[in-house]
C-alpha cells in the first residue's frame, strides 16, 4: 500500500477540502483521502502510487495550485494472528 502526500495551494475552507477530496475520489482508485485547507495538503491512501502528471491535472482542474507530491510504501494493517507464518 502507498501513501501519498500532495502539496496544494489555493484551498481555505472545508468546502474546499470536500471539493478536492472527491476530485481524487472521482480521478484515482483510493483506500481513503484526506484534505486540509490549513496543511495545505491532501494525503492519499492507495494501492498503488498515483500517477504524479494525473495528481496535477486532477488538482488543477479544481482550480487549486499543484505543488508537489510524495510517495511512500506503508505497511498494511491487519491482526497478527490471521497472518501466515
């Protein structure tokens, strides 16, 4: 599973977290996404990495100013005991 963390710019309330988080909902195959105006942030939870070139348009195209995205491999979680050894 990866997280990925993209910087946003131009976001200043609620409505428009709500407005990027279904923007990214609606553009990728997500696990969960959180957005904060206040982070200026948006954090993506996927199977895979999300394409950096679509993440821009996505957040382009709800008018909000692209400025970086980073990825990283996180650890699924689960209960220990249902794991195979």
């Amino acid at each position: 599973m990866t997280r990925t963390t993209v910087k946003i710019e131009g976001m200043m309330c609620q409505n428009c977290e709500r407005h990027m988080t279904e923007a990214f909902k609606k553009a990728f195959k997500v696990r969960e996404v959180t957005a904060s105006h206040e982070d200026k942030q948006a954090v993506i939870v996927s199977d895979t990495a999300p394409d950096s070139e679509k993440l821009r348009e996505t957040v382009e195209a709800a008018g909000y100013k692209f400025i970086s995205a980073e990825s990283e491999e996180i650890e699924k979680k689960g209960f220990p005991f249902f794991r195979k050894k």
